[in-house]
C-alpha cells in the first residue's frame, strides 16, 4: 500500500511505503528571508508533513540540502543545527545547484521511518 500526502497533479508532498516517509523537496514560502531564515522555514514544513505521515524528525534516516550558493552553508546549518535533535542526526549530504525558482536559497529533501 502506498500513501500520498498532500497529493497534487505534478506531484505529493509525502509518500509513505514499507514503513518509510519520502518527503518531496521543500522549499521556503517568504523568499525574502535570508539563508537561515528560509532553512528554518522549510524545518518547520518538513516537521508538519512528517507529522502528517506520522513520523518526526527524530527518525530522519537521511537529509539532502541543496543550497543555490554554496556560500550560505554556514547560514543554513546554524538553523539546521538549532534544530536537529542532539546525538540523532540523520546521515546528510549538502550540494550546491540551480534551484527552480529565483530567491530560493535552499531546498531539502528527507526520507524517515515510521
């Protein structure tokens, strides 16, 4: 059995299978903030979808982050690591690459456990 969470014609948000969360890549809706700022927003946002699929971001299994100037990484990572529970961070890779839209600093995708 497959759930889809937030389903739209392109795409879902979250896909759950076999007891695992796929979360599409979120991105921040205020594109006006600054690195930290949009990175803390898209947390939040992957917080309320694992909610959603009944999961949280203590079981993250792996993250990747991509940032559109790889120059923002220390920005982002002081809201990634005011967020990420101590001693339970999940594997991660960060890249820098083009993002979809202009003023999209960071975009981040998870895959959880139930």
């Amino acid at each position: 059995m497959i759930q889809r969470f937030d389903a739209g014609k392109r795409m879902s948000e979250a896909t759950v299978h076999g007891g695992i969360v796929y979360l599409a890549g979120q991105v921040p809706e205020d594109t006006s903030a600054d690195a930290e700022g949009q990175t803390r927003q898209v947390l939040a946002e992957i917080d309320a979808l694992l909610e959603k699929a009944g999961s949280d971001k203590r079981r993250i299994l792996r993250a990747q982050i991509y940032l559109a100037d790889i120059a923002d990484f220390d920005a982002m990572n002081r809201a990634w690591d005011a967020w990420v529970v101590p001693g339970e961070a999940p594997a991660r890779a960060t890249v820098q690459a083009p993002l979809a839209r202009a003023g999209w600093k960071v975009e981040i995708v998870v895959t959880a456990a139930l």
